[in-house]
C-alpha cells in the first residue's frame, strides 16, 4: 500500500520528535512501513530534501516559495509533486486542526479528484472554539467544514468524538485510530520505583497551554489540596503563551514553591521525566489522545485524566488512574481517591504499563489502520442500472 501523511511542521530529517503529533505521525509512519506500506511523510521547511529515516519511511520537505513561506499558500515544489504523483499518492492523511495550510493540500486533492483522510488530532468538542471564537467560527464555515465534509474519512483517536462531528453537522466517514509507544519509550521493568513517603509528586508534562490542557483548573484544584496533605506540582513543557499568566495565578492562589515551572527537556524520554513522579495528571478541556499519559503509563505511574481524552477508556479498562471532569472539584476529588490508594501504586502502574505494552503497539494500531484504508480506498460497486418501463402513448380517437 501506498500511503502519503502531511504535516506542515513535521522535521525534515525525522528527528526531533518534540510535540504529540509529530511524535504521533512518525510512530503511524514507522508502524505502516513495518507491515511492508510503503511511506513518505510530507512536510515545509527552509530547504528542499528527501531523506530515508531508519524506521522505514521518507521524508519528503519542500522549500517555502519565500524566506519563511505562509500559511496561506503552498510551496510550489510541493504542489508540482502532488499533481506529478496524481492518482499514484495512494491514500493521503492530512494531519492538524484548524490548518490553512492542510485545507490548501485538500482543496488541490479535491481538484485532483485523489481521495484524503483528516486526521485533526484533537476533538472538535465545544470547548476547542472557547478561545478566539471571531476567528475560528468563520474559519469553520468557509474551510474546516467544507474541508472534513469532502474527506473520504475523518481520523479520530477514540470513536466517542464522532458525536462531536455529527452535533457540528458532519457525516464523513470515521475511523479510529490510536495512538502508541516507541520501543525507546519502554523502561526496564526493574528501574521503576514508587515511593510510599514523603511528599506526593505531581506532574503535568505537555504544552504550557492554559484553555486546552486545563492548567488554569489543575492550579485552582491543587491550592484546594495543599491545604490538607503534602504534595508538590511540576508544570514542565513548552510554552504556548501561558507560562507567565499561570505563574502568576500560582502566586495569587498562595502556593508558593510548592508549585514549580519547568523548560521543557527533549535530550530525556517522556517515560524517563515521568518515573520520577507519583501522579501524571491531564485535566484537559479538549484532548485527543494524550500521548504524554501513554508514556506515563509505560512508566507505571498512576493517572488523573480528562473524560474527553482518547486514553480515558484505556486508562479505565487499565484501572491505573481515575477519570475526571474538567472541573476544580472533580480534579481535587480525583486526586483525593488517587493519593488514598498510594499503598496500590504499584499494583495500578504495572497494571497500566501492561495494558499499554499489549494494546498500544504502533505496529498493531497500524496494521488494524491499514485495513481500515483498504476498506475506504475499495471502489464502490457500480449503482445498478435503473431500466425505463416502456411506455405506449395512445393517439387520441378522430372524431368525424
């Protein structure tokens, strides 16, 4: 099978695997080129190149038309490619939310008459238009909708987030596809630890993102919980224009360095920055999956999730966390039930790290994906022939 996957951002060497969805890209691509898929990841950059990544797949990145290139247009090396390859693309998956760029690919695809899947990585749940409503209402009607309307599929990570397109008056085709683990992400069994005193450590790892990710409520539930017990917040990630206003609602809300913000570290594995903490916590509003609790997860730590997160009914059938609302009283309730059972810590981790090494193999989600294309991509058998009765129209009688 032939497969193209698009993201703008995506590096062009295959390394720096520094956010969700690239990590979530370059995981599908090395799970599909293992079951023998042939496939190149599309992207934009400063340079045109083609390089071979040694999990088996292309990158292909084309040269901005301009020092920085724009969102609202497309590199012409990339728009010559994808109209020399034509029919030959084979199934393409567009990747990102609220993309211009990712509606420009969809819109020459549609010209083309190549068939696409939108793979958004986030739900498009009520809360994702809380912030910046004037811009991304308009951008809804005109693109994103007519975009995900004329998809041949729309690739959702949980199956429960299709209600969220059908409320918004989508009808496309979804599939589910989830995310996974890299083997590097795995360690060794023996290295873990969980610490029955001291202090309970708290991590959120991710985007410093307030809206989406819930940082905003984690703050207002944890100064509720300082005041009867011992534990400490992290907050380490990247920032996304937030870090400053959530530093300063910790000051207000008195929590001193019992709180503390942390640059992001991309040289340490996810799983090795979570196994120094006691409880990985995601109270996002909106959340596709949350690849960092997966990665928590193989780290055997327990969890606080978000209902709307992709991992939820895992994290539930795992039975290593609790499963929340995006609320201060549900996400201080969550914590209390979690910090009561600290003498099962360890049962619930390895409990959730097993789950996640049998079920969320990126070479089992790929293969199960894989036959999902297939079924799309089959050509639908030709309508049956409607056959016109034959009709006898009789003159009328002359009269005289």
């Amino acid at each position: 099978m032939r497969i193209h996957m698009y993201l703008r951002e995506f590096p062009a060497r295959g390394d720096r695997l520094i956010s969700g969805m690239i990590k979530a890209v370059h995981g599908l691509a090395a799970g599909f080129a293992a079951t023998g898929a042939r496939v190149t990841v599309l992207c934009e950059g400063h340079v045109t190149s083609c390089v071979d990544v040694a999990s088996g797949y292309d990158v292909r990145c084309f040269a901005y038309d301009g020092q920085r290139g724009s969102s609202q247009s497309l590199p012409s090396g990339l728009r010559d490619y994808l109209l020399e390859q034509g029919e030959d693309l084979g199934v393409v998956v567009l990747n990102s939310v609220f993309n211009p760029s990712v509606y420009l690919v969809s819109r020459l695809l549609r010209r083309m008459a190549v068939p696409y899947i939108v793979a958004p990585h986030d739900p498009y749940h009520p809360s994702i238009f809380g912030t910046n409503r004037h811009l991304k209402w308009p951008y809804w009607y005109l693109r994103e909708k007519p975009m995900l309307k004329h998809a041949r599929a729309v690739q959702v990570l949980d199956l429960r987030h299709a209600e969220w397109l059908r409320s918004l008056g989508i009808q496309t085709p979804v599939i589910e596809v989830l995310n996974g683990y890299a083997p590097e992400d795995v360690l060794p069994e023996g290295s873990l630890q969980w610490r029955t005193t001291g202090p309970v450590k708290l991590l959120y790892l991710g985007r410093i993102d307030s809206h989406n990710k819930g940082l905003d409520v984690l703050l207002d539930a944890f100064a509720q919980l300082t005041r009867g017990g011992d534990v400490e917040l992290t907050i380490q990630g990247p920032d996304w224009g937030d870090r400053v206003s959530m530093q300063r609602r910790a000051q207000r809300l008195g929590l001193g360095n019992r709180v503390r913000f942390l640059e992001p570290d991309f040289d340490v594995a996810a799983a090795r920055i979570t196994a120094d903490y006691d409880i990985f916590c995601l109270p996002s509003r909106f959340e596709g999956f949350g690849l960092s609790a997966l990665e928590a997860m193989l780290s055997g730590r327990v969890l606080l999730i978000s209902d709307i997160a992709g991992i939820a009914p895992h994290v539930r059938t795992a039975g290593n966390g609790v499963i929340i609302a995006p609320d201060a009283a549900h996400v201080k309730a969550g914590l209390e039930e979690l910090i009561s059972k600290r003498a099962r810590w360890r049962e619930m981790g390895l409990r959730g790290r097993q789950y996640a090494l049998t079920q969320l193999r990126w070479e089992r989600i790929a293969a199960e994906t894989m036959e999902s294309y297939r079924q799309l991509m089959r050509p639908s058998p030709p309508a049956p022939q409607r056959v016109a009765p034959r009709v006898t129209v009789r003159q009328p009688a002359r009269v005289g």
